[in-house]
C-alpha cells in the first residue's frame, strides 16, 4: 500500500472520494492502520506544538521519506518495514517541532513561560506516548492526557481524562502524579492503570507493580497505599473508597488491543464497545442491561462480537449505516429477540 495514499488523507488533501477507498484498504489490513495511526499522530503532535503550515508539515514528511531505505522501492516494502521506519521518523518530527516550538519561546530551559501540550486518544484509537522523563503512556480510546512544559524539570504532573496505563520511569526527587479532578495518584516509579471516563461516577486505579498513594488535593486527610494486586475504586458521589484484590492483566490488556470481560455488567461493556469501535448503541429494551457478558476480544470485526452477544446474552443487534454520513461512527440497536 502507498503510504503517500495515507498521509494524503491524514493531512486532509485527499478528495472525499479517494479517502474513503484509502479508508477501506486501512480496514483491511492490520499494519496499514498502525502506519496510518502512528501518521495521525505526528499530525496530531505537530497541530498541538504551533500553528504549522502544511507545507512545512510535507516537507518533513519528504525528509522522513527519505529516511527509507530506496524511495523507488516505497511501494514494495512491507508495511512492517515501513512501520519501523514511520516510527523513527516520529521521534524525527517529535524533536524537530519542538526545537522549532522552544526556539520561538527563546529556549524552553531558560524561560519561565508555561505551556500546555495534549495528547488525545480518538474513539477506535490506542495511543502511545513516551514521555520527557522516559514514562511510558498507553491512551485509551476517547481518551487524553495534559501536561506543560516543565515536566521533568519541576513536576511530573499529567491530567487524565479518560484511561490510560502508566509506566512511570523512577525518580525520588520528583514524584509521578496523575490528577483526575483533584483526585490524585502519586508514585516513584511504577505501572498503574488509570480509568476515569468522563460521566462516569467511579475513578478505578488499578496497581500492576511498584507502590503507589492515592490523594484528594482538597481533603489531605484522605489518603491509602496501594499494593500490587489491588484495585482501589473511588465513588464521586459518596467519596467513598473501595480496595478489591484482582489481576492486573485484566484491566490493562487494552493497551495490546485486547479487550476481557468476566461476568462484566452489560452497562460497563456497552460503554467500552463504543469506545473501542467509534460506535453509537441504542438499547430499546431495558433488560438487557440486566445481563452480563464474558469474553476476550482480539481485533475481531464489530459484526463478530455483536453476534457473540447475541448468542450469550439473548439479544437481537442490528447494525444502521447511514450511507450519506461517511464519517459519522456506525449505530447499533440492541432489542429483545
């Protein structure tokens, strides 16, 4: 597959027509769309730096070409070579924007000004982001993290909306801490899972190794260490705190692409499907909220696991495509059979 096909379509220059055949060839093949997430991000990455031209976008974009091993073999390489080499040119383009960004602010180690750099997760997306410090942040869809240029430096303070699985690098003197609304996750160095979807009434942190203290940055009475093992669920309605023993993997295996629910409230996997497929769900029976679901789901089409549904959870899925909204997410209705 031509990657020009794919930046084309990231950058916007592509008619809608092109992009939709580009779209659907990404569909299809697994390496493509890493290729074509990785690009979305560098997109993404140099939008939230400074206002850049596309022009200076594509002249970047001609250096990372260049980077290849022949540009007239483009087209013969395989995706997984291409992908190794999209993600060089990532760390490229990472430190490029940035020099350009910090160089305009009069360098970023001697200035006092501040800004905010955001990292999003779209709907159907997982991200991954490597930190200043060298932490290591897997987004999950519908996702996004902030932090401001004095990270490493003075802090290592990240807001979360949404979830996302850290793996903090260690360093005593400046703690790693993870704010969700005043609701704080504070380690050395550690891997951790953070789940706070905005709407939703829990905050769950669940700890895979290390030792992390959970805080309120408006009650410093509050406070519990977590151990390995645990998962601590906090209510925002009754802020109250709940310990649970569990197995990590369960609640990270989304950062693979995995997705594993156990006897999991059809409430909390509804709200996890549409995040992972960009889908809107209607249920038109209330009862299917009664059922639960069990399954472990790895890169299987949408159709596929609405059939696995309908089989365990006695459930009729019906699929709405709306063929004059091509960029609108798919509508699912979920009924009584």
């Amino acid at each position: 597959m031509d990657i020009n096909k794919i930046w084309s379509i990231v950058v916007g220059e592509s008619n809608e027509a092109d992009k939709q055949l580009v779209l659907a060839e990404i569909e299809q093949d697994k390496e493509a769309q890493k290729v074509y997430n990785e690009l979305k991000n560098i997109w993404a990455l140099l939008s939230s730096t400074k206002e850049m031209p596309l022009a200076e976008a594509n002249e970047m974009y001609s250096r990372f070409k260049k980077q290849l091993p022949s540009a007239s073999n483009n087209r013969r390489m395989s995706l997984g070579s291409l992908f190794k080499y999209a993600a060089i040119f990532i760390l490229g383009v990472m430190i490029t924007s940035l020099s350009v960004y910090l160089t305009e602010r009069k360098g970023w180690m001697g200035s006092d000004k501040e800004f905010i750099q955001t990292v999003v997760a779209d709907k159907g997306q997982i991200s991954k982001v490597i930190l200043p410090d060298s932490s290591v942040v897997w987004i999950n869809s519908g996702s996004k993290i902030t932090y401001n240029s004095k990270f490493a430096r003075n802090n290592r303070k990240i807001d979360l909306v949404g979830q996302a699985f850290f793996h903090a690098a260690h360093n005593e003197k400046i703690p790693f801490v993870v704010d969700v609304n005043g609701f704080l996750v504070k380690v050395l160095g550690t891997k951790f899972d953070v789940n706070a979807y905005s709407g939703e009434k829990n905050i769950r942190v669940v700890l895979e190794s290390g030792r992390v203290e959970l805080c309120q940055s408006s009650n410093h009475d509050f406070k519990y260490t977590l151990s390995p093992g645990e998962m601590a669920t906090f209510n925002l309605e009754d802020k109250k705190l709940t310990i649970d023993k569990v197995k990590p993997e369960l609640f990270s295996s989304w950062k693979e692409g995995v997705l594993i629910f156990r006897d999991k409230p059809m409430t909390e996997v509804l709200d996890e499907l549409q995040r992972r497929y960009n889908i809107d769900i209607e249920v038109k029976d209330h009862d299917i909220y009664k059922s639960v679901f069990t399954a472990r789901l790895s890169d299987e089409p949408l159709d596929k696991v609405l059939k696995s549904m309908e089989f365990s959870c006695s459930l009729k899925a019906t699929i709405i495509r709306d063929p004059q909204k091509t960029d609108s997410a798919l509508k699912v209705i979920l009924s009584k059979p």
